[in-house]
C-alpha cells in the first residue's frame, strides 16, 4: 500500500496540536471542568424526577440522560485509552492515572476497560474495521442498523445483550460492579424519587447505544473497511446534532484517526488545517454533511482512481474502495 504524499501531511500536521504540545494545567483543568458540568448534568436531569410529571419526564428525560452518559464515554473513558484525559510531568504516572480513571467511569457501565478500551481501541487504531477489531468490526448501515436500532428502542433491557464488554465472557467482578454502581443506585432513584426516574436512566443507556451505532455508521460503514491504508478507513461526519449525538468533537473522526493524540478540544482546528491538505476532490468523500446517506448505506467509498490518480498507483491499492465515487 502506496501512502499519499497529502495522506502523510495530514498525519504530520496532526504534530501541531498533539496532546504533549499543549499547557497540561489547562489541559487538566478544561477536562475535569467539562466532566464535572457533565455529572452536574446528569444530577439535574434525575433530581427533575421531583418536579416534572412522569409523562413529559419520561419524553425528554432519556434523551438527556443518553447524550450526557455517552459524553462520559467520550471526554473521559475515550481520552483515557490515549492516555490524555489527564496528563502530568511523568509519562508513567500519566499513564497510570489514566487507567485508573478510565477503569473507574467504566465500572458503572459492564465495561472492560483493560480490555475494551485500553487494549481494544489500541488495535482499532492499528487495523480500524479488520476481524480483529473488538470496537467496529462489523459498523453496520441500511437495513442491518435498523434493526439494531428498533430492537434498542422496543425492547427493554436489550442494551444487555449489545453489551460490547460481551465479547470477552463473564466477568463476576465486572457485574458486580455494574449491579453496585448503576443497578442498584438506579432502583433507589425509582423507589425514593419516582418510578419515572429509575425508567428513564434505564431508557438512557438504550440512548447510549442507539447513539453508538450510529456513531460506527458515520466513522466507519459503507465499505470503509475495504480501504488499503487504515488512515483512509474513517469519514468525518458534519450536522447540526453532532453536539448531541457525537459529542465532544467525536464526529471529527477522520482527523482522530490520522493522529489519535489530538485532544478532543483541538480537533475542530486540525479540521480546519487539513482542509488545506486533503485535496479539494476528495473532501465530499471524507468531510460530509451526508449523514442520512451514512445512515442508509448509500453513500460510496471513494474510487481508487480519484485517490490514487495513474494506473500504476491504483495497482498498488487495488482494495481502497468498493464504490464508484
């Protein structure tokens, strides 16, 4: 596989905005700003149980609930396998802190952190979409979405068996922490504060995942794992409820993948930068405000012959795309 002379700028400007090129007490301090205002969040919309009849609670509640949550999957366990939710002086003690911190917001959520996230999203960046990926393996659009998506929001308690951590078999410690963490607080919020309370942070996590399959559609469906280089196997998606569905700049994923430690706060720049790299014909293909296209399987994988231009350069890559462009 040829890399693109554009591909391998792209990569290096990434070096700009790299997590070790930024003030770390700012850093720091932005980080745990933003999730402490997302736990905030997350406390208001319960406590509103108090106030607000079941009905109009149970309509706008789990919306709420799903976006903050999956904030904390983005902001904190995600930045935590790149070892850049906190960063400090000593590389080692970073990345230690890193894990902790990571381990402990995952605990509520059946989550495997060591082997999901810290482990997992490592050969994710390494071989994005290949059958040894445990996070997008299978980023599925059109009809086999759908289904997903229905099963997720008429059938209560099916979060369970889409449970990512699934793959890696029973873990006691890992349901116990899920069952101490989040099961049992959320019964109590159904017992002390309204039953409306304990249905809608059941309802969030559903959100959760609706939201995450969407998610792997936009970065990484419609024939993306076909592409020769890894760097080429992710579309930044662009709408208007990114701040919502993808927060944190999490849609920003084809600038992720080409350097994976740009703060999530930096991305928006680096997007701004590689729109004077990646050239112009291209753009559609890996910047788009296509998401319903994303959504269907609709939206083709760029040709061979617009990224890689004379025959001899497509016999190189002869895998990089399955559409017509």
């Amino acid at each position: 596989m040829k890399r693109q002379p554009w591909m391998r700028q792209a990569i290096a400007a990434g070096k700009e905005f790299h997590a070790m090129r930024q003030d770390s007490r700012l850093h720091n301090t932005r980080n745990l700003s933003w999730t402490a205002a997302v736990l905030i969040g997350i406390a208001l919309v319960l406590a509103a149980g108090a106030l607000v009849p079941p009905l109009p609670y149970l309509l706008v509640a789990p919306w709420l609930l799903g976006s903050l949550i999956f904030s904390i999957f983005i902001l904190v366990i995600h930045e935590c396998s790149h070892n850049m939710f906190v960063l400090l002086s000593d590389r080692a003690a970073t990345k230690i802190w890193n894990r902790r911190i990571g381990m402990a917001f995952s605990a509520p959520f059946f989550t495997d952190y060591l082997k999901h996230w810290e482990h997992g999203h490592t050969i994710h960046h390494l071989r994005p979409c290949e059958d040894d990926d445990p996070q997008d393996r299978f980023p599925l659009t059109g009809l086999p979405l759908y289904w997903r998506l229905a099963v997720l929001a008429l059938v209560p308690g099916s979060v369970v068996a889409f449970n990512p951590s699934n793959q890696y078999g029973f873990s006691a410690r890992r349901l116990a922490l899920g069952v101490v963490l989040l099961v049992i607080p959320t019964v109590l919020l159904g017992m002390y504060v309204g039953w409306h309370v304990g249905v809608a942070v059941l309802a969030g996590m559903h959100v959760v995942q609706m939201f995450n399959m969407l998610k792997k559609a936009q970065e990484h469906g419609n024939g993306l794992k076909h592409a020769a280089d890894p760097l080429l196997r992710s579309r930044t998606y662009l709408y208007r409820l990114a701040r919502f569905s993808s927060p944190f700049h999490i849609n920003y994923h084809f600038e992720h993948h080409a350097n994976f430690m740009v703060p999530w706060y930096a991305l928006p720049a680096y997007h701004a930068r590689l729109r004077e790299i990646v050239p112009e014909e291209l753009q559609p293909w890996f910047f788009h405000h296509r998401y319903l296209d994303q959504v269907r399987g609709t939206f083709p994988t760029v040709s061979v012959e617009l990224v890689y231009g004379g025959q001899d350069e497509v016999a190189e890559a002869p895998e990089l795309g399955v559409g017509t462009g």
